[in-house]
C-alpha cells in the first residue's frame, strides 16, 4: 500500500499561491490560514492563533452650536499569539498578505526559541472547522452602510446641544459626542477554530458645565448600543437633555457633603461601576495570574453578603458588552459569578484558563489587532434582589443617595475611590437636600460583605474598560443597593 502525502514541504511554502478576498474576510482564507498554523505547529509550538480585523470608526463633537471635530479611522490588521507550553509571545502586523503574516509567524516562533522546519519537512495541515460566520448567519453584512450618515451625526448633535440651551442656565460648555465603531474579525486557531463576526457599537452623550458666581456644577450622560444601525436616529436627546439640565441645576447650590461614614443607596445602572471596578477586575484571570487578587482561592467560599448574586454575560439584546463570539472565536455566554454571596466561578480567557484551572468563559477580549487578548468583562451586573425602592430607602435614618456616579480609581488589590457627580442627603427614609463634592472611598473585599439590599430595578449602562489588552466596550449595572456603611469623603 502506498501512502500519499498532499502537504507541501516547508521549502514549497513560499512559492504556494492563495486567493483570499481582500476586502472581506470568508471562508477563502481557510487555505492560507490553515497553512500557516499547520508550518507553526511544525515548528513545535504548542498552540497557534490568528486574529484578522478590519475596523470603519468615526466619532464627531459638537461644542456650543457648531462641530468642531469628525475623526475618522480605517484600519486593517492581524496578529499572531505563539504558545509554547504555558508561555507565549504576541506578534501584530498590518500586512495581511501572505508574506506579511508569514513573517509575523515566524518573528513570533522566533521569540519563543522555535525554528522553521528543514527544508524538506512536511508541513502537517491543520484542519478547521467549517466557518462560523456569525456576520452571515445574523444579517449583520449591511449594517455599515444602514448607520447614520456624517451629515445626520452633525445635525442630531447640534440639535442635542440646542436643547440644552433650552433647559439649562447658567450655562459655561455644552458638548454632545458621537463615535461609531464597525469591526469585522476574523479567528483562526489550531485547534480547528475558524470564526468570523461583525461589530457595530456606537454611542452618544451630552455634557454640561454650569456656573454661577463661585458655585460651579458639572454633569454628563451617555448611552450606548451594539448591533443597532439606527441607534443615533431613535436617540431621546430630548429626555437626556432634561435630566442634565436638572441634574446640574440641583447640584449647582447643593451644600458640600460632610465626611463620615454613612449608609448610602446607590442607583441602579452606571452606579454598577463600582462593582465592575471593585471586584469585577479582580474575578479576571489575570489577576490570578499576577495574584493580586483576595479572591484567588476563594471560589466555593462566601465573598459577598448572601442577598447578593451577580453575572456577567454576552448576551443582552444591544447592550453595550454584548458580543457573539469573544475575540478567540469562542461563543459568548453567561457567567454566574457570585449567587446568594458564594463566588462560583472567575472569567477566563484562553491563556488564563491554561495557567489557572479556571475554565474558558467566552471573555477572550481585545481593543484591536495590535492587543492579544485577555480574560475581560463584558456586560457584568448585579442581580435584582426581592426588596422595593421604598424599603431600601425607609432602612436609612441618616446617610446619602448617590444618584449619578463620577469617575475613580481602583487600586490592585481593590482599594477604591469613586467621586459622585449627584448625590443627595437621606433623612428618615426620605430624600431631603441635595448634596456635592462627595468620595465613596472603601475596599472591595469589605463593601461586597455590606451590600445586604437590592432592589427589583435593575438597570444597564454603557461604560469603557481599560486593561491588559487595550480599552474595550463593557456593560456595567445593577438595581439600586443599599450599603451599610462605607466612608465619605467631603468637606
């Protein structure tokens, strides 16, 4: 019996023609990819992955009545992650030719001490699955040419900060901003991977700056889609401009909160991004990787109060974090993280999963080619609990009800300052005054084990997350909670 061999020796490989589309990335980059794995493999890497992008952004800002900048951006790209073993390298290049993702494989084999076959190896041919288009199989093919026109990003933001004129005095700056981001990707990896998707996140905001003397207030809201060619068509400016306009009036003479430690309520929706920033960073692998994390070895054990369960998942129709698929070609799902106060489980990217245990969760993200990806958030949330707003706010005779919250930091380990741009006093269960200049200040560990109320109201809000692999778009969220105490820095 005589055994034929089909795949080409290593010397034939750069004399092989490919025929991929250009300007589309399908099923016809399957010869070429798979080609390239298979010599990768050859070369005695354990693991080889391929990430293919392509990205149609723009973003424009409205200041006072005129716009005053469009920024477009059109980028192609691919990078190539080398395992050997539990260690690995990641190599990105903007030439998707085949010499120019041959030679980012070779520099990335090179890098983890791994050479090219001889001359007369055979190149063993990684086989991969069919294509999981999910661009095709959901109709997502027209979805950049469906998006608002450049024209009608000016004139809806024009007409946002018109309406501001309209509801708001005192008024120093108005500013309204859009940006669309349109990504296909594609995924190739030698365990058979082979996937491709398209991306339209978009997202619209205003901001407000009021003075009066030396009293000064400052208020911005944003919203955010996936997946919504007319999302800045249907955008309410009309109602964000109403809320602040309020917002930044109340807060305009609000009197300096005292520093203290309080029970506070906290609103539901953005005010979520404490538990992003606060414990949602520190359930990544990555910080079990660098073991900065109090929870590494936590799983199974009580971390939080029993009243309080959270998720993070993929799936929300159109919301900020959704994706299909994560940016190593696995589908998304939804993660139990915390139920009733136990951590049941961390969110695992490839990498992570390899060096800790942990098992994938569909959280393999990245900003762009230019990133390898890493164990993120996508859209994380606490649950709502079984209590009303009324009862949250009747359990508080003295504390503070933060409204809207501002911006912060958060330490390795979770130690935490977040500003509130609206807050208001609690007296006896009511709402009495309005209240500025106050810092949530507290450690992660410590405020998940306080927060013993929630309520039925749960609310999203878009948010942008920064880590290992670049800036990446991420639900935060929540009903509104009540903390039993926590510190307030003020006046």
């Amino acid at each position: 019996m005589n055994l034929v061999i089909t795949a080409p020796l290593s010397q034939e490989l750069s004399n092989l023609e490919y025929d991929s589309t250009k300007h589309r990335f399908d099923s016809s980059w399957e010869p070429l990819l798979s080609t390239l794995l298979g010599w990768g493999r050859a070369a005695g890497a354990d693991f080889i992955e391929f990430f293919l992008e392509r990205v149609n952004y723009i973003s424009c800002l409205a200041e006072e009545d005129a716009i005053t900048s469009i920024s477009p951006r059109i980028t192609t790209g691919a990078g190539v992650r080398v395992f050997r073993g539990k260690a690995d390298c990641y190599v990105s290049t903007n030439d998707l030719s085949f010499f120019g993702l041959k030679a980012a494989l070779e520099k990335g084999l090179s890098i983890m001490g791994l050479q090219l076959p001889a001359p007369n190896s055979y190149i063993p041919e990684v086989v991969l699955e069919p294509l999981r288009d999910y661009a095709t199989t959901k109709t997502k093919e027209n979805w950049l040419t469906a998006s608002s026109s450049m024209q009608e990003m000016g004139e809806i933001l024009l007409s946002a900060n018109q309406t501001l004129k309209t509801k708001a005095s005192h008024i120093q700056s108005r500013r309204a901003s859009y940006f669309r981001d349109w990504q296909e990707i594609l995924v190739a990896a030698s365990d058979g991977t082979f996937a491709r998707d398209i991306r339209l996140t978009q997202s619209v905001g205003c901001s407000l700056l009021c003075a009066d003397g030396a009293n000064r207030s400052s208020i911005n809201q944003r919203a955010g889609s996936t997946s919504e060619p007319n999302f800045l068509r249907g955008w309410n400016y009309t109602s964000m401009a109403e809320e602040i306009a309020e917002a930044a009036g109340k807060m305009l003479y609000a009197d300096y909160v005292e520093s203290g430690t309080y029970p506070i309520i906290m609103a539901n929706q953005f005010g979520g991004v404490i538990f992003h920033e606060a414990c949602g960073h520190l359930l990544e692998t990555t910080q079990i990787e660098r073991k900065t994390t109090p929870f590494i070895d936590k799983k199974g054990e009580k971390i939080a109060h029993e009243n309080l369960t959270a998720w993070d998942e993929g799936r929300s129709d159109k919301a900020f974090g959704t994706i299909d698929m994560d940016d190593e070609g696995m589908p998304t799902q939804k993660t139990l993280l915390i139920e009733n106060g136990i951590l049941k489980n961390f969110i695992a990217d490839r990498a992570g999963s390899w060096r800790t245990g942990h098992p994938r969760t569909g959280s393999g993200r990245r900003q762009s080619y230019t990133f390898a990806a890493a164990s993120r958030m996508r859209n994380t949330y606490i649950a709502p609990g079984q209590y009303s707003l009324e009862e949250l706010f009747a359990s508080v005779d003295k504390g503070i009800y933060c409204k809207k919250m501002g911006g912060g930091s958060v330490g390795a380990t979770g130690q935490f300052n977040f500003a509130v741009d609206e807050a208001y006093l609690v007296e006896n269960g009511k709402i009495t005054k309005p209240l500025k200049g106050a810092t949530l200040i507290g450690e992660a560990k410590e405020i998940m084990n306080k927060i013993s109320m929630s309520s039925q109201d749960l609310g999203l809000a878009a948010g942008f997350c920064g880590s290992i692999s670049g800036s990446v778009y991420v639900t935060v969220g929540q009903p509104h909670i009540k903390v039993d105490s926590i510190t307030v820095g003020g006046r």
